[in-house]
C-alpha cells in the first residue's frame, strides 16, 4: 500500500534505492572484517574445547597419580611443570647417522619420563607407572596442541589476518578429531585395557600361549616354537604393561648377536584406515610393518637387507581414534583371522626345516603372553 | 525443534568394554563386563562345565546397545540417489 502510493515519489525512490544497496556496500567495504569475526569465534570456540579437553586429561592424570600411587605429597605443581617438559629431535643437516642420534635422544626422553614418574609415585606397579607414563604423553601432547593453535589464533587475532585465521580454521576439525582419539585413550590407560593398537602384540602373545618367554631387548620377549617342521621365533612388547617394547633391538639380537637367520620375518600391526574402510579388515603386503619415529623400522629393515630376509606385512584396519582408544570388538575377533593368515603365510612362503620370525608390533597394554 | 538444527559431527557415548573367558578344554566362552585387573591371556580359574583351565582371550570395547541397532540400520539403508 505505502509502496504503491508513494511509487511516483522521487526522494522517497532514492531512499529505497539507498536502504537497497546500503547492505551491498557495507558487505564491499567491511566484507573482510565481518568474515574475520566470523572464523574468530568459530576458532576461539574450537579453542575452548581443546583447552577443556586439555584440563580434563590433566586432572585424570593427577586423579589417577593421587588414587592408585598414593604420592608423598601433592603431584599437581610437579605435573603442570612436566606438561612443559620439550625434546629437541637432532639436527639433520649432516643426516650420516641421525637413526643413532634420534635414538639415543628418544631413549633419553624415555627414561627422563620414567624418572619423573618414579618420583612422582614410588609405589606405583609397573604397571602403573606405565599407566602414568602413557597418561603423562596424552597429556603433554593435548597441553602443546593447545598452545599452538592459541598461538596462531592469538596473532591472527592480534594482526586480523584473515588468512592466517582461515587456516586455523580449516585444520580445527582434524586437531579436534585428534584430540578427541587422545582423550579416549585416557580411560583405556587408567583401566590398563588393551587399545586397538595392541592387535600386533595380541596375535603374537596368541602364538606364543604356553611356551617359556625370555627377555631379548629392554620390554620386550621372545619365544620358540615350532609350526608345520618349521621354527618359529615369536618377539612382542612384555605385556601387559602399556608399552611398545624395543622391537628394532630384539630383532638386531636374535639376528646378529644369537646368529639366528629367519628364511622370513612376518610383521603383524595395526594401521590407519581410510575412510570407507571397516574397521579389523586385514590386509596382507611386503615390508616392515612398524610406526613410530622410525628409528625401529631402520633397525628391523638394516637387518632384513644385510642378510636378505624377506618382509611381510600383515595389517589389520582401524582409525585414529580406535588404534588409541579400547579395542574395538571387531578388531579383537580379528585376532583369529590374523593368526590363521600368519599360519598361511609360514605354510606357504616357507619350506620345512626352515626359520620364521614374527614380530607383533604395537602397544602391548593389558595383552600379556 | 532439534530436528531443524541436526547437529554436525558424532556424539561420542561411552564404550561398555566385556571380558570374554574361554576354557581351553571344551572352548566354552563366557562374556562378562570388564574388570579392573582383567587382561588377555591372564588365567581366569576353571571352566564349570569340564573344570578345565579357562583364559581370557578377549577384551573390547562395545556401543551401547541402542547406539549399535542405530549405526546397523543406517548401514542397511541404501544410499538415496538425487534426481
């Protein structure tokens, strides 16, 4: 009604047509600014949460040391200085013999944990101070993936710098995901249960049921069997203590020091599936199938070179989340198949008389053998 | 109401995890829930059927039982095709 009456109104046309592209100016001169508040909050909201999160796997921790390893006095100032606690990995600009460097500095860092730990809580386990260890990592790694996109969310706050805002802001969800799979585990630790991670060490400690142990390297265990008139040399983390024993060393051991020269080393262990996948399929293939910093797999493929053992992998499916978090029922009834595999693998890929190493390769908590 | 706003992302429930007990004898298996001490491979005293050894061969993690017939169904829907 207004509109028709006042259609032949030129001062009330220029009014409309001033409201009508008001918004379109404003948009073209402040677009940019609007669009930066935008990702601020959506990022300050992703960073409230990774910070609860980060509170959240620290006071389990201290929960954890203050219940189970009843310490002499109070954990909590110790443990917020130890979340701080940083690695300097080696310098590789020369890169002949970094492995040896990296691992001397991560064997360095393990046992300054272990340390710490002990003094934390005297009379905790070992399985406990395992348990504490494992919780300890979660922690520090969720208190640093904190600090850092605070740190880049702070200067893009400070610079508004749209770009350096939108990157955080397209990584936020996989940071979260990552966080989410880190604070899972922090139940599984606590309660010392296997993690689908542990489904390497699991097949292992299934093939070596009823046969007498020994220790070949620190954490970890080998035994002997025989299967099909073939020798069978099994090696795992020593469970059920939540670790992923030395693997590298103990197959340097049986192979150089012990003079053991396996016709096959078969490796079972859990990798990361695409999406898509399902979770506890099994995929065969040739390598070492072993993670971590690396310096394991240099080991374990030197030898595997030197002397020409061949490589097979076995490899059962999960996410990040799952690998770190309690095992899935679909990856424990894995298990079976996997040994059935292993079985197939020896029968087929080997002759009678010969030698076979399998190695079971992951974190080995609440999977003893 | 909820239904206009689907949130985005998974909520996460909390996993029952189970102890499966398995007699090395007659393999009779028993699932209970998980408890604190429990891990595979640990003996788990004698079987009440042959009295043989029994042993824990699995612990996992399971979701909850609602959670479970949802996530089924929605795996045997077929994928709706846009036209």
């Amino acid at each position: 009604m207004l509109l028709q009456a006042s259609a032949g109104d030129p001062f009330f046309n220029s009014v409309l047509n001033f409201v009508l592209y008001l918004p379109f100016v404003l948009f073209f001169l402040y677009g940019q600014r609007l669009q930066t508040w935008v990702i601020l909050n959506s990022v300050s909201r992703s960073l409230g949460k990774l910070e609860s999160l980060r509170n959240r796997s620290k006071k389990e921790l201290v929960d954890y040391v203050v219940k189970e390893c009843k310490p002499a006095s109070d954990p909590g100032d110790r443990i917020n200085q130890f979340l701080e606690y940083f690695t300097i990995m080696p310098n590789s600009l020369d890169p002949r013999g970094i492995v040896n460097k990296i691992e001397h500095v991560v064997s360095l860092q393990e046992e300054r944990i272990a340390t710490e730990v002990k003094a934390l809580a005297p009379a905790a386990s070992s399985i406990q101070s395992k348990a504490v260890e494992n919780m300890v990592e979660v922690a520090t790694t969720l208190n640093m993936l904190y600090k850092v996109v605070r740190h880049y969310y702070l200067i893009g706050k400070k610079t508004a710098s749209l770009y350096v805002l939108m990157q955080l802001q397209m990584i936020m969800p996989s940071i979260l995901q990552e966080a989410d799979a880190l604070i899972g585990a922090v139940d599984a630790l606590k309660l010392s249960q296997p993690i689908g991670d542990g489904i390497g060490p699991m097949v292992a400690g299934r093939i070596m049921l009823n046969i007498p142990t020994k220790t070949i390297a620190k954490e970890t265990v080998l035994a002997e069997t025989t299967y099909m008139s073939r020798t069978v040399y099994v090696i795992k983390a020593e469970g059920p203590i939540g670790t992923v024993g030395h693997l590298g060393k103990a197959v340097g051991a049986l192979v150089e020091d012990m003079g053991v020269k396996p016709n096959a080393i078969i490796m079972i262990d859990a990798a990361l599936k695409l999406e898509g996948e399902k979770t506890g399929e099994i995929a065969e293939g040739i390598g070492a199938a072993i993670g971590g910093v690396g310096v394991e797999r240099f080991r374990i493929e030197e030898v595997a070179t030197k002397h020409q053992i061949p490589l097979y992998a076995i490899v059962v499916k999960q996410s990040l989340n799952e690998a770190i978090s309690v095992m899935k029922k679909e990856i424990a009834e894995s298990g079976d198949k996997a040994v059935a595999i292993v079985q197939r693998a020896i029968e087929d890929r080997t002759h009678e008389g010969d030698k076979v190493l399998v190695v079971g390769v992951g974190n080995t908590l609440g999977v003893a053998q | 109401m909820a239904m206009m706003f689907p949130s985005f992302g998974e909520k996460k429930q909390k996993m029952q995890v189970y102890t499966i007990e398995e007699c090395q004898n007659c393999h009779d298996k028993v699932k209970r829930p998980f408890q604190q001490g429990d891990y595979v491979y640990k003996e788990a005293g004698e079987c009440q059927k042959c009295h043989g050894k029994k042993m824990i061969t699995m612990v996992f993690g399971e979701e909850p039982q609602g959670k479970q017939q949802q996530a089924k169904s929605e795996q045997k829907a077929p994928p709706q095709s846009k036209q």
